[in-house]
C-alpha cells in the first residue's frame, strides 16, 4: 500500500468518513434500481441517505452540494483542495469563454486558474483563432500540468494522477480511434505526464482491436483494453470503457480505506460520494429514457 501523508490533524474528521462509509450504497442497492420502476425509487432507496428526496433530480443536486461543504468544511490541507476547484474553476471558464449559460458553472467564488500565464496566453489565442477544441484540449492539459506538479507533495496523490492521467489517454486514444484524422486529433489531446509514450499509442491508433490487448500485454492496463477493445468492435459503444476506467480510478482510491491518519480517506470519501451520485444520475435518467437494462448495467462501474 501506498504510504499516505499521515497527517494527524484528520483524525477526528477520518471517523466520520468511516461511519459515513458504511452507508455508501452497495451493489444491491443499484441492482435494484436497475430492475425496478422509477415509481419505486424512493422505495428502494429508503434505508440510504437519499430517503426524502421525492424530486430525485433536485435531490442528488442537494447531495452533491452538500457533500462538497462538508469536503470543504474539514478539508485544511491547500494542495488537496486546489485538485477539486481548479478543474471546476477550468469548466467554468471554458462555458465563460464560449459564451454558455451561466446555469452550466459550478459556484466558484474566485477564479485561481485565471491568474496562471498559460492560461492568459490561451485566452489570447482563442479570441483571435476562436477554436473550441483547441481551447478545450490546451486548458485541460494546462490543468494537468498544475495538478502533476501540485500532487508531488504525497506520494498517494502523486500516484493517483498519474493513474488518472493514463486513464485518460486511454479514453482518448478509443474515441479518436472513431475518426479519420486520428493522429493529429490524438496529437492534440494527449496528455504527456502519464507513463506512456505518445508513440506508442499512435503506432496503435490502427491497429484491430484483436491485436491491442496482445500489444498493451505489458502494461498495467491490459484487462481495460482487452474488454474495452471486445465491447467496442461488438456493440459500438464504450460503455464498457467508461465502467472499467471507473472501477480502475476508484480502486485506486480504496486503499485509503486503511489509512488512520491524512487527508486521504477524506479525498477518498468524497470521490466516492460524488461518484455515487454520478451512478444514480445515470439509473434515473437512463430508467427514465427507457434505456435497456443489460445498458444500464454495463454502464454502472463495481467498485464497493
């Protein structure tokens, strides 16, 4: 196990997230779910903490802000509160600049990112090219760039993002896949802080998704790619992607489960919190657009 910062001022707070813990909900909870009606949600979800919530939508949205005060509130470490406003300050000045609705921004007070030369520079650049993916793409491997360099100062952190920046690449090397011009789509999304070469995957990106499994043989991430490849080539969709690119990046995180002292359970509980959300979002509206239920169930990542 990866050795965390050992910080004991998060003694008091870690025994809330424990007991907080055990009433994450299991896969039992979500099987159910899947299976039954949206008449029976409430239902279902009647010995959680969910259990109130008759507007479901409006109700998750109360959830996640209140797990987010209550990160917040205990989370006194700096480093670790910037992995969780910059990317939200990021989302927030990608809807600013391309003139989206204000209702799409989370509740920043401030603008940290805004300050950093490299993203001035883009802004610069947008307003005379005004290319949205460019502007996309180049924020988002700026905000890669500060949290590598940020989560060097634990060793949990610092592995975690490396874990999340080949995740990505991973993701990103699949979907550009789909079109044409795939190299220089790759070219421009690829992350370089992770343990891949760039190289690498381009000299994959046409490859049959048969062989892909047998050339990422040597690697950590070859389970991801061997099923992702199968599911995709079957059925067309990354559903099956998403899900173990999950289960992988929670897995990771679980590890702090056993951790007594740091920030780490803390960081943990709120990612898996924010992920449980996300999960039940994804039930209610896929129970509510009638999406199949072998879908539904391929979507939802097992980590528990």
């Amino acid at each position: 196990m990866i050795k965390g910062t050992e910080d004991t001022r998060y003694a008091y707070v870690n025994g809330i997230v424990r007991a907080r813990e055990a009433r994450l909900l299991t896969k039992s909870h979500f099987d159910r779910l899947i299976a039954g009606t949206l008449a029976n949600f409430n239902t279902i979800l009647s010995d959680t903490p969910y259990i109130g919530h008759k507007d479901i939508p409006a109700g998750l949205e109360m959830e996640e802000i209140e797990i987010k005060k209550f990160f917040r509130r205990y989370c006194i470490t700096p480093e670790v509160l910037s992995f969780i406003d910059w990317p939200e300050q990021i989302h927030n000045l990608k809807v600013k600049l391309k003139q989206g609705s204000e209702d799409l921004m989370y509740p920043q007070q401030e603008s940290e990112i805004e300050t950093w030369h490299e993203v001035i520079e883009e802004i610069e650049r947008f307003a005379v090219y005004k290319d949205p993916f460019i502007l996309s793409t180049n924020l988002d491997k700026i905000l890669c760039k500060y949290l590598y360099e940020t989560a060097k100062f634990a060793s949990f952190f610092d592995k975690y993002f490396q874990l999340y920046f080949d995740l990505e690449n991973i993701r990103s090397f699949f979907r550009t896949r789909q079109f044409e011009n795939s190299r220089d789509i790759f070219n421009q999304v690829f992350i370089p802080l992770g343990s891949f070469n760039k190289k690498f995957f381009i000299d994959n990106l046409n490859v049959d998704y048969e062989r892909l499994g047998k050339n990422f043989f040597t690697t950590p991430f070859v389970s991801i790619i061997e099923k992702g490849s199968a599911y995709i080539k079957e059925y067309h969709s990354f559903l099956r992607l998403e899900r173990l690119y999950e289960e992988m990046r929670i897995g990771f995180l679980i590890q702090a489960r056993r951790m007594t002292f740091g920030i780490e359970p803390l960081f943990t509980y709120y990612h898996f919190k924010i992920s449980e959300i996300k999960k039940l979002r994804q039930v209610y509206w896929g129970k509510l657009n009638e999406v199949f239920i072998d879908e539904l169930k391929e979507s939802i990542a097992d980590v528990w």
